[in-house]
C-alpha cells in the first residue's frame, strides 16, 4: 500500500476512532483518573468491550486465513518499567497516547500541552535508546509469546472462550455499576461540575 | 444507539466500534490498532531539521518512513477531527482544562495544570515506548491477540496507575 493510501485510510479511521472515544466519554480526564482511582469504570468497560470485539473479530479472521497475527515481543523488564511508568503519566496527564488527541479535538486547552510532552518523551527516548535503555529493554525476553502458544491450543476457540469471559464480567459490573450513572451531569465524569455543591453536599452528607 | 447528536454512548457501543477498527487495520496493514509509535514519527521527523544526524539512529530511523507508521500519524490525525466532529455535533466541545482537576487537586493556576499536562505526556510517552506500546497498542490490540508481554504491560500499567491516582489526588 501506498503511503497516501495508507494516510487516507488512516485519517478515515482515526475519524471513527476519535468519534468512538469521544461518545464513549474517555476523552475526559475526569473519566480516566476516576478509573485509575476504581470509583468509576466507564474506561474499563469500553476498553474491556474493545478487548473483547477485537479477540472476536481476530478469531474469526484468523479462523478464515484472513489475517496473521503481529503480537509484540515479550520483553519483561520493558513491559514492566515501561508499563508502570506510562501509568503514572496517564495519570498526572489525565489521557492515554491515544485519548490525548480526542481531547485536543473537544477542544481541551492542556491537551495540547499533554500531546507537545508525549513528543517531547518520545525524542528523550529516541536518543537514550540505543545508549542507555538497550540493557534494560533487552532483559527477560522471550519472543512473541502468546497464551494459546503457551497453553498449546489453537488461537481462534481460546479467543472466542476469553471473549466470553470478559463478556460475562461486564455483564456483572454493568450490573453493578450502571455506566449511565457514571458520566456525570456534564459527561465529563465529574460527578457535579460545580465543587461549591460537591462540597455542600459533602458537608450535608 | 450510534446517533452523533448524543452527548453520549453507553462505554459497550464506543468499545464495539473500537474493536472492529481491528477490521482495516489488520486487512489491509497487517497491523494492530496502535497509538504511541507515531508519536516517535513525529517528533524524529521534524527533530531531524534541526539534528539530521538522528536519522543514523536505527530506532528513529524505524520510525521516520513507510506505509504503516505514516498510517498511523493520519490515525492520530483523524482521532483529533473524529471527536472535534463529535463534541460539535452533541454539543460537548470543551475550553481550557476539565473542571475535574479543580476537584482532584484543589486550587491551581491553569499554568500549574499545562506544566502537569506537558510533564505527564513526556512521562506516558517515554514509559510507552519503554513497554513498545500503550493503552491502545498493547491494552486494546497486544491482548486481543494474547500476547504475554501485553497482559503484564497492562496490569503494570493499571497498577501503578491504581497506586498513582490514589496517592496524589482527592478521591472524585
């Protein structure tokens, strides 16, 4: 594929991408921080969700000769220290790599401050790479480990059984936690938009 | 359900549409939804009009050309027009920062929340680059396709970001 062509497909599914995270409500702060903090699941069912249509959509893909599959590397060390400290930006950031960007477009002014960082950590990490961080990124590697390798089974049934298994723990938190009452007034995940009444309230409480 | 003109869907219809963005991407890429790679597209790119030696970096040099990475920098392009489309269309387009951070972190100057905003990019981006991929490269993609090294980049992930959110804001 083109360069051009692959823009242009990448734009139409970015548009989608972005229109999906915005309605889902993960371009607010207020949203990924309260997940962080487990008063609020809003982020985890969607992402849940996502997890789950894509092992279908892959099971069947894979099932068809669709599509190979292009897992990442297991490299321990990496995926522990990398993953702990891209948590830790999420957090103070109050966006994801991704989300970021859907902040930007409603308009979020810090978004654009988030985004100039990310690039910012993705130079510092560009010259520190080859140097610094081999070492570390090196250590504990196993390939391209996956379970149904692991547990010797096919991927497309383990796919479709793990499917099911998220499937059955959102019904449950769903249950629970009804994603309606999640959002806020404003659908920012913000509980009231005004603190005076927040505060009030807590007062009263 | 998927009417633009709602301030909001429910979190199972935004990850069903997400999910099947796996669809294009692995028919006609080979690849999996991903976000943070481009982020390095970017930033060597126009690092090398001011550095052109960055280019002799195998890592940026990965990064700087081809299909799938300028895919994705049009992907991140067209999240920022997707939800500019949507704010505007259901009436939730934002200004300044969430009124969020006022209740997670008390009073602040809007300075103090850009040079947190700006430190927690450059924090979320190098970690992700560290892991080779974030929220939507391992989280959402590395798991749907079982990959080990997804499941333990995520749960360090959530973990420290559990821990984090816990230790260093109000409880909203």
């Amino acid at each position: 594929m083109s360069v051009f062509a692959a823009m242009l497909l990448g734009l139409a599914m970015g548009a989608v991408f972005g229109m999906a995270l915005e309605k889902g409500r993960v371009c607010e702060a207020g949203v990924i921080v309260c997940q962080m903090q487990m008063s609020r699941h809003t982020m985890l069912k969607m992402f849940l969700t996502a997890v789950a249509t894509g092992l279908i959509v892959l099971a069947v893909m894979v099932g068809f000769g669709l599509a190979k599959l292009s897992p990442k590397p297991t490299l321990f060390a990496a995926d522990i220290i990398g993953g702990a400290i891209l948590g830790i930006g999420i957090v103070v950031a109050g966006a994801c790599p991704g989300t970021v960007l859907a902040q930007i477009g409603t308009g979020y002014k810090d978004a654009i401050f988030t985004f100039v960082g990310g690039l910012f950590g993705a130079l510092a990490f560009t010259y520190a790479e080859p140097g610094l961080l081999k070492p570390i990124l090196t250590a504990g590697s196993y390939g391209r480990l996956t379970l149904d390798q692991l547990l010797g089974v096919p991927f497309p049934p383990l796919a479709l059984a793990f499917a099911a298994l998220i499937i059955g723990f959102l019904v449950w938190l769903e249950k629970v936690s009804p994603w309606r009452g999640e959002i806020g007034p404003n659908a920012d995940g913000v509980p009231t938009s005004d603190p005076v009444v927040t505060n009030a309230a807590a007062v009263a409480g | 359900m998927f009417s633009l003109t709602t301030r909001a869907w429910s979190p199972y219809a935004a990850g069903v549409v997400i999910g099947l963005l796996q669809i294009p991407a692995f028919y006609f890429l080979g690849t999996a939804l991903g976000t943070s790679s481009s982020y390095v597209t970017i930033s060597a790119n126009i690092a090398s009009f001011f550095d052109p030696s960055i280019a002799a970096i195998k890592y940026a040099a990965n990064h700087m050309g081809g299909a799938k990475n300028w895919w994705q920098v049009a992907l991140i392009g067209g999240i920022v027009l997707g939800a500019f489309i949507s704010s505007r269309l259901s009436g939730t387009a934002r200004w300044g920062a969430s009124p969020f951070w006022a209740q997670a972190m008390g009073a602040h100057t809007p300075a103090q929340r850009y040079l947190m905003a700006f430190t927690g990019g450059f924090i979320m981006v190098f970690g992700a680059r560290i892991a080779d991929g974030c929220t939507s490269g391992h989280g959402v993609s590395g798991i749907a396709q079982l990959a080990i090294g997804s499941f333990v980049a995520v749960t360090a992930m959530f973990g420290a970001g559990i821990i984090t959110a816990n230790l260093i804001y109000k409880r909203v």
